[in-house]
C-alpha cells in the first residue's frame, strides 16, 4: 500500500480545508512560488537521495518518479506553498499590530 501518498493526501487536504475563504482563489505569485518550490525539488530531491541523506521504504511508495524523486515529495512541496503563506500571513499580522503599539 502506498503510505506516503495517503499521508500526504490527509495532510494536503487538511491545509486546504483550513484556508480562509481569501486563499480559496490563488494569487499569480502562489504558482510562480509553487513552481519554484517544484523545479528545486526536481534538482535537489535526487541529489539527496542519491546521497543517501534521505531514504524512503520502497514498499510504501507509489513508484512514480520524477528525475529520480519520488512523486510524493512534490506533495511536501505543494503542501509548503500552501502553508508557509497562510502561516506568514497570519503571524505577520499579529506582529506588525505589536510592532505598531
């Protein structure tokens, strides 16, 4: 059974459903940033596997890969434009009103 996609599926869901209504519809910089976080994890993610910095348990993969990366590493990627904004977002809000008392 392919565990990671599940994982990352459950957790990629949950990032989505959490969205406030305003990242419902993605600005034009959420894909540029989407496809820059993919081509690194294009370049880097083999690196590292082949390294063996980072292992994955065959038996839980899909096995589709992408220049040697498996597919379920571009979930972490999605899943990283998704939340780091939100995240950015909503913790630079509450700083700025701090930093403006």
């Amino acid at each position: 059974m392919t565990t990671y996609l599940i994982l990352n599926l459950l957790f990629l869901l949950t990032a989505i459903l959490f969205l406030p209504v305003q990242f419902r519809k993605p600005p034009t910089a959420f894909w540029i940033a989407l496809g820059v976080v993919f081509v690194l994890t294009m370049i880097f993610d083999p690196i590292i596997i082949a390294l063996d910095i980072v292992a994955y348990d065959q038996t839980k993969l899909l096995g589709i890969f992408i220049f040697g990366a498996p597919v379920e590493d571009f979930f972490y990627a999605m899943y990283a434009a998704i939340i780091v904004p939100l995240l950015w977002t909503r913790f630079g809000k509450r700083r700025q009103r701090e930093d403006n008392q």
